[in-house]
C-alpha cells in the first residue's frame, strides 16, 4: 500500500515538474542586452509573452524603452507604441520592427489610424534614436522619445503579427490575447497597470538614474515562485516518506 502510494507521489511530482515550462520561468529580471545597455525598470507585460525595460527622466521628460517579444511567425512583426488619448490600438504612436526584403531587422514609425490598412509615418512625439535586432526567435525594439513635460503616465499598447508583405505589415489576429494588449505605464511610480482593469504588474524602481542605465528590476514571475514552491514542499514531503 505504502509502495503505491510512494510511486503515485513521484508520477504526480513528474508531471508537475514537466509543467513548470521555461516560457514561465522567462521573466524581464533575467534579460540582458547588448552593448551592457541597462534600464531603470521592467516588467512582464500581460499578454503575447511580451517585454518592456525602461528608463524616464523626469527632467529631460525622455522615456528610453526596449520593447521585446517574439512574432507570431519567424516572417512577421512586432510593435510597441504610446497612445495619447486611451488604451487603444486606434490612434498610437507606434514602433514595428520587422525583417526586411534583406533579412535585415529594421524598426519604422506609424502613427495607426485604421485597423485595416497603416502608413509610414513620423510620431507626434520626437523620436530621438530608434533601433531593432533579432536573438533567438525574439525581436526586440530600441526606442528614447521626448515627451510632453510632466508627463506621469503613459497609454502604452504593444502587438506581434505573423506577416510582412512588401515592407508593409499585415494585419494580426484578433484573439483574446491581441485584444488584450494594451495597459497604462505609470512613469511616477515606476510601475505598469496591466490591460484597462487597472491591476499593477511586478515592476519596481532600482535606480534614480536617468538614461538608459541603471539595473533591471521587478516583474518576477508570481506563477513561477507559486509553482516552485509547492514543487519544493512535495520534494521534502517525498525524502519524509522514503525515511519513513
């Protein structure tokens, strides 16, 4: 009896280990960057596994950000951009990074006006340096905009999309999770409110630096530490029943 139930402990044990997938345990804290470019904060965006480090110098009102998540196809895209009136994808100032006709990354600039069809075009915010690179199947957007002074939040939406036609993206899904892809970064308090809910992500300040410097911060996952932890109860539960 006490045999079975020993064997049933390490089979339930297996299982919830092979569930602890490395997509979870990926979080903004253990990202790095090239060149040791560092930023203030970041935090693990809530939908589309997405990423977001960033940097806001109040003085200057210059918010540096490095935006990084994977497209929905090795061909496809990836955007991050500012809204200035909601958090919507109609009316942002926009970043999409992509691929071009040489297979080399490059990041331009829409402002989004449709849903159907978008243009290259200049933002209402000035764009002060802007950059794209590609590391193992994720893209990732360089971007420092001046910002209206005294600024203290920001609309932020972000998105991945599976194609590029042309040096034109195509348009995304409209699954739950692209639909969901839009949140407030609050500059003050160096912390993100995750979708239009309003709840805060895991992003905390380390450094009153300006620039893009400083460490990488917060946005640990809760899922993760949950997970390890009960993984580690059930391993001391099981050595207990070995000795028993």
């Amino acid at each position: 009896m006490a045999s079975n139930f020993i064997s049933l402990f390490f089979t339930s044990l297996l299982v919830l280990l092979f569930h602890i997938s490395p997509s979870t345990s990926l979080t903004c804290s253990s990202q790095t960057f090239s060149s040791n470019t560092r930023f203030t904060n970041c935090t693990d965006l809530p939908s589309l596994k997405s990423f977001l480090h960033w940097t806001f110098d109040p003085a200057k009102s210059t918010l540096s950000v490095a935006f990084l998540a994977s497209p929905a196809s090795p061909d496809g895209w990836v955007a991050w951009g500012i809204n200035p009136v909601a958090p919507a994808m109609i009316g942002t100032q926009s970043f999409i990074a992509f691929k071009d006709s040489k297979g080399v990354m490059t990041v331009k600039t829409y402002n989004l006006t449709s849903y159907k069809s978008i243009t290259e075009s200049k933002l209402m915010y000035n764009v002060l340096d802007s950059k794209a690179e590609l590391a193992d199947g994720v893209m990732k957007i360089f971007a420092t905009l001046q910002l209206p002074a005294n600024t203290k939040t920001v609309n932020q939406v972000w998105q991945v999309g599976s194609a590029v036609t042309d040096g034109m993206p195509r348009i995304h899904k409209f699954e739950p999770d692209n639909l969901k892809s839009k949140g407030i970064l609050d500059l003050a308090t160096s912390g993100a409110a995750a979708g239009d809910g309003g709840k805060k992500t895991n992003a905390t300040s380390s450094s009153a630096s300006s620039g893009q410097s400083g460490n990488e911060t917060g946005g640990s996952s809760r899922i993760f530490n949950t997970e390890t932890t009960f993984f580690a109860f059930l391993l001391l539960f099981g050595v207990a029943l070995l000795q028993l």
